[in-house]
C-alpha cells in the first residue's frame, strides 16, 4: 500500500513537469491572426514561446529584440554620418578644383594675350622674361590639365 501511495505521488509530482516542458509555438497566418499551438505548423516560419516566462525564443520570422534594432540603428545613422562626411569632403574638393581651373584658365588667357607682363616683387615692378613667361604659362597649363578634366577627380 506505502508503495502504491509513494509511486502515485512521484507520477503526480512529474506529470505537470512534463506537460510544462512541452513545446508550444506562436505563428501568425497570412490574415494577420496570431496562432498557438504544441506543434510547429508546416511552410510556416513560427517562434518558440518559453511558457514559464512568457518569452519567445529569437524569431525566425526575421523579428529583432528592441536591442538589437536599436543597435541597427545607430550603425545605420554612424553610416549615414559618415557618408555625409565623405560627400562634404568630397564636395569641397570638387569646389577647390573648380577655382583652381578658373584661376588657372584667366592666367593663361592673360599670357596669352599679353606680350609683357608686369609682376611685383619686394615692392619694385618689373616685366617677365620669355623664359620666365613660358615657365609660368607651363605651370599654369598643368595646374589647368589637373583641375579642369571632369574624368580625373583631382587624383
């Protein structure tokens, strides 16, 4: 009699374990209804629900924990800074080219329509040589040659 009482008891205290241990699954269907079940459905993606806690396990649904999409977002909004970043950089650089090739093409022009040119050096003015002339309408051919091609970015 004490054994069948004792081996009732033990059946009594491991049941309900069981039964808490089982799985059970939440799915929402193409209507939008959320479903529960113990068994996973088939050609539906499902989570496991921990019923202890109340908690689901990572979806495979794709769904993210408040974490880890507020981690996505600061990635995406560090990645977004620094595109802008780079195109602000890259901006100015483009803008600095474009003055450089105006600067340069007005200096050629004036060379070139110009038979003497006059420059101050140390408060005292004087005219260029030809050679000196030549030398700086070479300088100012590369510098257009540099900034004024719309294919080379300044490299």
């Amino acid at each position: 009699m004490n054994r069948k009482i004792l081996v009732l008891s033990l059946l009594m205290a491991v049941v309900p374990g069981t039964a808490m241990s089982a799985s059970v699954y939440k799915w929402t269907d193409d209507k939008g209804v959320t479903h529960y079940g113990d068994h996973q459905p088939t050609g539906t993606s499902a989570e496991k629900v921990n019923v202890r806690s109340g908690t689901s396990s990572k979806a495979s649904d794709g769904r993210q924990s408040p974490q880890e999409r507020l981690s996505d977002i600061q990635e995406q909004q560090e990645s977004q800074a620094k595109e802008r970043r780079e195109t602000a950089v890259q901006e100015a650089n483009r803008k600095q080219r474009e003055a450089n090739c105006a600067t340069a093409r007005s200096n050629l022009k004036i060379i070139d329509s110009n038979a003497r040119i006059r420059v101050e050096e140390n408060g005292e003015q004087r005219y260029l040589s030809p050679e000196e002339i030549a030398e700086k309408r070479a300088t100012f051919e590369e510098i257009v040659e540099k900034n004024c091609n719309p294919d080379d970015e300044g490299n």
